[in-house]
C-alpha cells in the first residue's frame, strides 16, 4: 500500500502556527501529463527565510506556488486563511515525460514542503543541466522560483544523501543564499564598479560611484545569518580581484556574537546594542573621527533586528563622507503579536537607501554577460564555498515530517541557535 502523503499547512496570517494534514484521497496519483515532471522533495532545509516568505507572500506571490491540493479537507481547504509555502532543497524526479529530467535523477531548486509529488510542465533550459516550469499557474512568479538545476551524479547525491553529508545540507541551506551574494559581490558592487548592474529593477541613480567599494568601510547586520555569511565570504575570496573594501564588520547581537567572531569572516564584529556609539565603533576600527568625512560607509542590512542598521545609518550619516543602505533582508517578528502599528508606508529614511533583489540582480547578471556564463561563474563560486564551509556552522539533521513541525516551531520560538543549520531527510 502506497504512503499517505502528508503536507504542512499554515495559517498565511499567523504563519507560526501549522498543522500537518494527510491527503489519503491524492492517492493513486493521475497519468503524468506531457512534457512534465512528478517530483517529490527527499532533501530540504529551514531558516529564517522561510517566514519571510510566509510574511511576504501575498505580496510576492509566494502562497500562489504550490496551491493547496484539491482533496485538502476543512478547514484547511480555506485557500483564504491557510496556504502551503516553500523551502529549497532536492527533489528526486519519480516519473518524467521530458527528456530534460529522466526519473530517478534529482532537481535542486524551491520546493513543496511535504510528501505529497508535485507535477511541473516543464521544458529544457538553453544551460545544459537546467529545467524551467511551464505551468500556466506558476508564469506569474519570479524567474528564479521557477528555475531548476537538474543533478549531474544522482548516484553520487543519494550517497551523500544517505550518509547526511554536510555538502547536501549547505545545498539546501545555503546555495540560494550565496547566489544572492555572489550578485551584489560579483555584479551590483563589482570589483570594477563600471561593470555594475543595478540591485533592483530601476536602474535610474545607479553607477560606478555608488557600486565603488574601494577603502570603503562595511557593515553588516545580521552578521551571522546564512545570506551575510556568504557575502562575507564573496567579499573576501581571493577570485575577487580589484576594488576592495577597507573593513569588513560584522554587526551582531549578543546572541549570535561568539559563533560570528568564531567564522573569521569578519575584520571585526562589533556590539549591535541599542548602547552603541556608531560613530565610537568607526573610531576603535582606527579611524580618526575628525577624518570621518572622508570615509565612505555602505551598510548591508540582512535582517538586522529591533530597527539597529536604520539607527547606526541615521547616526553615521552626518559624521562620513558618503553613506549608502543597502537592504537585502528585514526582521521577521511573531505574526502573531502584530498590533497593526507598522501598516502602511514607512517614511522616507534619513539616508540613501536602495532594495537589493535576488531576481532583478539575477536577470540583469544574465543580460551583461549571457545565461551558461552566469551560471559557470556562479557554479565556480559556490563550489568553494561548499568546500571551505562555514567555521563553526553546525548542521542539524532530522528526517521526516514530523521533524520539520518541531524544526518550525522551534525556529518560531527562537531556539534555534545561531551556529545552526536545520536540514530534514524526508
């Protein structure tokens, strides 16, 4: 008798909250369509960046890419209040009906989180290696959700898979997040800043001088999460030639401070406590406040929390040269303890910022130097990175659905701690 599949559920407001629900009625599975794939996730992973799906999703359509199925029963079948969203990670390819994937091999890319297959039109990349998602629901996405990378050693994989290698979960937990680094590294602030793209969609006010990093002064908040991280370790590799930072520091909460240090990634790692002087921190660093005005700072904000990265730009502002906030990440906070004060537009900040955005760099990367050369680039990359991993990053591995329901929750509760990593076999 074939498994039950069963699929996580969330409430889309307050995205905390979840339950588990078996669909008996799926089964047996309908005819494989044409051209299509029925994939099933065996490897997935869960950070902090899977509630800012859940908070952004409506806005950015993420709820939309696996709809709830249609034997779902109430009351999760309320497509008004619940939804299901997504993870990245590997899925194996159970039946094909396109030459671009046959069965047996695996996919990387953004996945259902659950049991349950999926099935996906699809057709062949112009990369060698690639799929791209052809179903009419999912053409509303950005690109990059519905680009896979289709395994080139599955034998290989499902060794690693087995023996819960930490290769496979750095693939899940952090792959995405260094494409995102390897952009702003390699494309938005270049080591020749006139080959710069733009960090989002309108290119209007953006050029070398801005992208221009040279003895320019780093921040970055949230220092210890998975996305800084890799930036952190862009920013320094060797295969970065020209332009480079003066300092690269790391601002972190007393929580995740010791595991930040402990990376080596950082010049520094200084106190994000509401007690810091912004501009005292740039002179321990050795620079002489009265030279301030000289010194170019440029502020990475990947989810820096209780509103510090805006307070230190606000403070620093004055005092330097030049200063520009670039935000990748932002605090996710319990849905559920929301009392309405942050709806609506925020003011204008104080300061120059820009939204840096995964896709729009991805897209405009592409356009610079063509599709196979991106991607070469940006295999190259994350090779290094898998191979050099992270110091003191510990990965946490459990297996099955309902390892992930206590994975979640213990993310929700803030007990996941900052030298983790949670990877699920399911």
């Amino acid at each position: 008798m074939a498994e039950v599949p069963v699929i996580q559920i969330l409430d889309k407001k307050d995205f905390f909250k979840q339950a588990l629900v078996p669909l008996p009625n799926e089964l047996p599975l309908p005819p494989l369509a044409a051209s299509s794939l029925r994939i099933k996730t065996e490897v997935m992973c869960l950070t902090m960046n899977n509630f800012t799906y859940c908070k952004l999703g409506s806005l950015l359509n993420w709820w939309d890419v696996h709809p709830l199925p249609a034997s779902t029963l109430a009351p999760y079948n309320d497509a008004d209040t619940y939804g299901r969203i997504n993870c990245w990670g590997y899925a194996r390819v159970l039946e094909s009906t396109s030459a671009a994937a046959p069965p047996g091999s695996y996919l990387w890319g953004y996945l259902p989180i659950g049991t349950l297959p999926l099935d996906m039109d699809v057709r062949a990349g112009a990369v060698p290696g690639q799929v791209l998602v052809t179903s009419a629901y999912r053409q509303h996405l950005m690109p990059i959700y519905n680009r896979y990378i289709v395994v080139p050693d599955p034998e290989a994989l499902s060794a690693e898979i087995a023996r819960r290698a930490d290769g496979v979960a750095y693939d899940a937990l952090l792959r995405v997040m260094h494409e995102t680094a390897y952009l702003l590294s390699a494309f938005v602030f270049a080591p020749d800043p006139h080959a710069t793209v733009p960090p989002g969609p309108d290119p209007t006010g953006w050029g070398a001088g801005k992208a221009d990093l040279d003895d320019a002064t780093v921040l970055v908040f949230a220092p210890g999460s998975k996305v800084a991280l890799a930036f952190a370790h862009v920013l320094r590799s060797p295969a970065r030639t020209g332009a480079k930072p003066r300092r690269v520091v790391g601002v972190a909460s007393e929580w995740s401070r010791s595991f930040v240090e402990g990376t080596g990634l950082y010049d520094a790692v200084m106190s994000s406590s509401s007690q810091t002087d912004p501009v005292a921190v740039l002179a321990g660093l050795g620079a002489d406040p009265k030279d301030l005005r000289d010194d170019k700072v440029v502020i990475f904000d990947f989810g820096g929390r209780g509103g510090a990265p805006a307070k230190w730009a606000a403070a620093l502002q004055p005092a330097v040269a030049e200063l520009l906030f670039v935000a990748i990440g932002g605090e996710v906070s319990d849905p559920g303890k929301d009392d309405g004060t942050a709806a609506g537009k925020p003011p204008a900040p104080p300061f120059e910022m820009v939204q840096a955005n995964a896709d729009d760099m991805r897209s405009a990367a592409m356009g610079k130097v063509g599709e196979r050369a991106y991607f070469e680039g940006l295999g190259a990359s994350w090779v290094t990175m898998r191979e050099e991993g992270v110091k003191g990053f510990k990965v946490r591995w459990g297996e099955g659905m309902v390892d992930v329901r206590e994975g979640w929750d213990e993310l929700a509760r803030g007990r996941v701690r900052p030298d983790e990593g949670l990877a699920f076999k399911l």
